[in-house]
C-alpha cells in the first residue's frame, strides 16, 4: 500500500516533497509547549501530561527559544517558501491526528496548495486494514517519505532519524532539518521585516540543516541519523584497514613485552628488597614488626603503570 502510495504521488508530479509534521496533541502536550491556544489549549494539553507522572512543568517560552517546540504547520511552510520552494510545489503530509484539525493546517495549503495526505491520495477500504493500527498508519508514511525527493523532519524523533539516516546511505536524498533555536525568533519578528529580509535570514539559519552530503565529519552524530557508507567501499581502504591492524598488532606485541619487562623487573625488585629486609631483620632484636622497620617498602600493583593496547589511530577509527 505504501508504494501504491508513492506511485499517486509520482502521477501527480515527477518530483514532491513529504513533511513529517509531528502536530499531534500528545506530541505538542509532551513538548510542554504553548501554541496561542487560550485556556482550551491548557487545558487540553494540559490533561493529557498527566499520563507522564515523571514530566515535570516547564516554561514554554523558554522551550521555545530552546528550540524544544515543534514548528507550527504554518512556520513549516513558511520556513520551505523562504528556502525557495513554490506555491507549486507538491507536498505530502506525514501525520496523524493534527491538534486543532484543519483550522491549524489552513496556512500550510494556502502556502502550498498541492496537498496531500495517505487519506486523500487514498480511499478508506484501502486503508481499512491499516486504520486501527498507528503504527502500521505510521509505516505507510515512512515509505513515502523515505522516496520523496526531498524530506522535511519537524521532530527530530525516533521515525525521522532513522528516515534521515536510510536516505543518507541509500544515493543520499535531502533531508531538511529546521534549526528551531533560531528560527523560532525570526517567526516571532517576521512581521516586523521584509519578506526578501526573513527568507534571507531563514537561509542563512539553515546553513548545515539543509542535508548536505559534508555537513558532519564521517563518525560524527548519531549513527542512525548519519551513517557513513562501510569503509571497505572507500578506495584504498582495505590497504589501509590491513596497514592499521598490522601497526596495532606490532604495537600490542611490544607493549606485551614491555609489560612483561616490568614484571620481571618488579619481581626482581620485590626479591631484592626481600633479601635486604631479611638482612636487616637478622641484625635488629627488637619485638616491632617487619612492616614498623624503618626503610621497609611494599611494592603496590597500582605503582605499575598501564598502556593503551590499541594504536590511537586504530582506536580512533572504533570510536567514531
């Protein structure tokens, strides 16, 4: 279903876009965000933290500066206008149930009149079997975001890192992360700016949000979100795994060795201060104890030094 899904879309446009929009009430409720609502929207959100006894209150406005808050679903497609994104544009909304229907996602059509969902592109006997499974509904969004030409993420939660991350290795398709932190300011003060001048400051927020192919260092940032493809398809690669372990082992034989050099010499040691210990106990007659001799030293494990037993570069090549 979910590539019957996909080939709609295709019909409908070669290329569009899929939003993972993340405006569910228990989504927003957990954020311990305010959206403007009023007291209904207190209230509501309100009643549904009281699942999590652990979640504690928060203040939103803080959250928000943060960049703890989802992006309303009219910040969503303002954020994609200012990146250049037209009004002709063609976009699929990944979602379940958004909080306030479609009262809150009027302004994202207006943005974007090309607007779908699985339950548009859809009839309901064919989403019958998915219907009262949220996870199955889920996994049908997850395969057309996965084949958008490009992917919008609102929450950086479990579905969208993972989705981030499948693209990434798979020919790498973009994936737009908003950077909340900042862009939360320009939306508060976009009224008070040009239009040329917020889509100007939106780019330049995005910078290194955008899924750009060099935006971290290989090894950097989670894994699901930014695998790196298997170094053995890197040129030379094998050569220099095979170089790597073969230093890493010259290394560890000779730190084995060192080791076992300290051992004998600490051994040795441990015989000579013996010997003189039991020289001097011979000589002295008095009733104290061996440990009371003045001079007499024990030899403790922790005095032994310890070596790495990988080659840094190895070392550093397993931690990333």
């Amino acid at each position: 279903m979910g590539q019957i899904l996909v080939n709609r879309m295709r019909r409908k446009s070669r290329r569009f876009l899929a939003v993972h929009l993340r405006f569910e009430p228990d989504m927003l409720a957990f954020s311990r965000c305010y959206y403007g609502g009023g007291d209904k929207e207190r209230r509501e959100l309100g009643a549904i933290r009281k699942r999590w006894k652990t979640l504690s209150e928060a203040d939103p406005d803080r959250e928000r500066r943060n960049g703890k808050c989802p992006l309303t679903p009219e910040e969503v497609g303002l954020m994609l206008r200012a990146l250049g994104f037209g009004n002709d544009s063609y976009l699929y909304v990944a979602s379940g149930e958004v909080y306030g229907g479609e009262e809150t996602l009027r302004p994202l059509k207006l943005l974007f009149p090309n607007f779908y969902t699985k339950d548009t592109l859809s009839n309901g006997m064919e989403l019958e079997p998915f219907s009262l499974h949220s996870s199955r509904m889920a996994a049908l969004d997850y395969i057309v975001c996965d084949q958008s030409d490009v992917f919008v993420t609102n929450n950086n939660g479990n579905m969208a890192r993972i989705l981030a991350g499948r693209r990434r290795y798979f020919g790498h398709k973009r994936t737009i992360r908003p950077y909340s932190r900042k862009l939360s300011s320009l939306f508060l003060n976009r009224h008070n700016m040009s239009w040329d001048t917020f889509a100007k400051k939106v780019r330049a927020c995005q910078k290194g949000f955008m899924g750009e192919p060099d935006e971290l260092r290989p090894g950097r940032g989670g894994f699901h979100e930014y695998p790196y493809a298997c170094i053995c398809k890197k040129p030379n690669a094998k050569e220099n795994i095979k170089s790597l372990v073969k230093h890493s082992s010259i290394a560890r034989n000779k730190q084995h060795q060192d080791n076992a050099r300290l051992t004998v010499e600490s051994e040795s040691e441990n015989q000579s201060i013996a010997t003189i210990n039991s020289d001097h106990f011979m000589v002295d007659s008095d009733d104290s104890t061996p440990s009371q001799k003045q001079g007499h030293h024990e030899v403790n494990s922790e005095e032994i030094p310890t070596f790495q037993t990988l080659d840094p570069e190895l070392e550093e090549l397993l931690s990333d």
